[in-house]
C-alpha cells in the first residue's frame, strides 16, 4: 500500500486521482490518498465520474476496500474548497499536513512509500513555507525525525533515467555552483539506490559535459578539465563503472543511452529535456537517498487544465507503479 499526498487542491491533482484510482482499482498498485475525500468526488463528479470515494481511520481499512473505492485517509481542506484553476494560500497548511502525515506512515512501515502530488509552491510560500519544494522538505522531515537523507532527483521514462547536479537555479549560476564534490556525491547516492531500489547489481553510469562537445579537451570552457573528469575519475577509483564526460547533445540518443543505466547531467534542463520530449505523459520524479520511497508526476499543477476534464493521468499512474516496484525490489 502507498500513500498518495493531495497536492494542489486548485490543480489538477484531485482528478488525476480519481482517474488513477479508476484505472488501477481492479489490478493496483493500491494506494490510499492523505486528503480531502469530498474534494476528490465533487471534482470527478463536475468531471462525469461517478467513482466511490470512502474515509478510512486505518491502512488496513485502505486496503481492504482499494478495489471497491478510493480510500482516503481524512485531511481536510479550508472550506469553502478552493475552485479550480484558483489557488488559495489559506489552503496551505492542510496541503502539508497531507505531506507531514504520509512521510510519518512511511518513516513507520505503514505503507510501503510515497507519492506526492504536484503543489503551487508560489501558494506555500505566500503562506510563509520556508523550502525550495518537495524535496528539500521530505529530505528535512526525514533529518528531524533521526534519518540520513541525502536528497537526489532522478527523472525517469522507462528505463531511461537522469540526474541533474544543479537543479533550479538560473543557467548563469550552473558553474559556479558546479563542484567535484557534488557531482561524486550525485553519482554515489543514484548508483546506491539503483542497486538497492532497482535490482541493478552493478550501476553503469554516464556523466555529461557542461559544454558543447564536452569542452573540446579544454577549448570550449574548461569544467569538464578541471571538475568533472577529476570527479569521474574518482568515482572510478572507488570501484563504480563510469564513463564520460560525454558531449550531452549525443549522451541520449538511442545507441549511446543503451549503455547506461542512468546518465548524471549538469543542469537542469539537460536533465529534463529528453525525458520529457521522449515520454512527456509518462515521466516520474523519483527522489533518492531518502529513508523512504517517493515519486511524483513528472509535471506541474497545471492550473489552466483544472477543472476542464483534459487533465492526463500517465504520469501519476506511472508514478504508482513505479513507487510500487521500488518497494518490491
């Protein structure tokens, strides 16, 4: 059983719940969202579904009523209930508490992880939310509560994976915030997980250059000389299988990225662009080196499709699966 976050409740995040549910109520994963229930049902109802949604005090209650309908465990909204596509900050704390009490099942053995629906973090901060996102607020949960947590954000679409090294920060700030040290502890904590998470015994990773062409041997900027192949270098000294820095415009193109089980980028967007233009319904988010399993849908809110029944469910489905293998390995 895994535990479901409500998300942004303007956003799409109730109806691709309900539509997940729908599709997965007769084969699973099973599943028990930590949210408002008559949220869930107003909104696939205003939608056309009619779906059973049923509050249960127990994940046990969940489990046994999964195939039947939509267990949620109650975490209510503000009332009035915010209207789609309007995000509300008053709605804030009830969207953490739905975060704070699935990373407390897990960190418990409850469930067997966690999935989080995406939130409007322009919202949580008008409301005085102090972190970045996600994920820096799961990995800070896990430290409070007496875990490690070393947080790394992996992309995924099928067996092709990625990982950035710097993440939201603007492309101007990329090289300076690039470090050896950050990239062998990305490579470190991915290769650790896909051997504990994924079954791979021994991870083949891939890591890209900064620049065009992977430098030039130094002519077109000078970070894979003086960072990233020293880094890689010492990842392979600690005894992991790891081959770069590979020009990043040819790291993903079918021949190359068969090679690899995973493929540490430097930023961003290099990162994100060819998961996303492969399999854009289908992407997850999947954050490593935590105590617990968590995945995402590979996209935003989606505020201007809320509420207009156009919302696609793949990526969340494909989330829940996912978490579900995880476990299983």
């Amino acid at each position: 059983m895994l535990a479901l976050t409500m998300g942004e409740p303007a956003g799409i995040a109730p109806e691709i719940t309900a539509a997940a549910w729908h599709a997965l109520a007769a084969t699973g994963p099973a599943f028990v969202l930590v949210g408002d229930a008559g949220l869930v049902r107003d909104r696939a109802l205003a939608l056309g579904r009619d779906i059973a949604v049923t509050e249960v005090a127990t994940i046990a209650e969940a489990a046994a009523i999964f195939r039947d309908a939509l267990p949620v465990l109650p975490c209510p909204v503000r009332q009035p209930a915010p209207q789609p596509g309007h995000p509300d900050p008053g709605q804030a704390a009830a969207v953490i508490r739905s975060i704070d009490r699935a990373v407390e099942l897990a960190l418990a053995g409850a469930v067997s992880g966690i999935v989080t629906n995406p939130i409007q973090k322009e919202t949580l901060y008008a409301a005085g939310f102090r972190h970045e996102g996600h994920t820096d607020y799961l990995a800070d949960l896990a430290v409070k509560a007496g875990h490690r947590a070393e947080p790394v954000m992996m992309l995924s679409v099928g067996t092709l994976r990625s990982v950035p090294v710097t993440v939201h920060i603007p492309l101007k700030d990329v090289p300076r915030r690039l470090s050896q040290a950050a990239i062998e502890r990305q490579a470190r904590v991915l290769a650790a997980a896909l051997t504990q998470r994924f079954g791979i015994a021994r991870p083949r990773l891939a890591v890209t250059g900064l620049n065009p062409h992977a430098g030039e041997g130094g002519q077109i900027g000078e970070e894979e000389v003086t960072i990233i192949r020293p880094a890689i270098e010492a990842l392979k000294a600690a005894g992991l299988d790891v081959a770069g820095p590979l020009p990043a415009d040819t790291a993903f193109q079918a021949d190359t990225r068969d090679r690899f089980d995973a493929i540490v980028c430097m930023y961003h967007d290099q990162a994100l662009i060819p998961i996303k233009t492969i399999g854009f319904h289908e992407g997850v988010n999947t954050t490593l080196g935590l105590p617990f399993i968590r995945t995402s849908p590979d996209h935003g809110t989606a505020l201007a499709l809320a509420g207009t029944g156009r919302a696609n469910p793949q990526s969340l489905i494909a989330a829940l699966k996912l978490a579900e293998q995880m476990a299983r390995a």
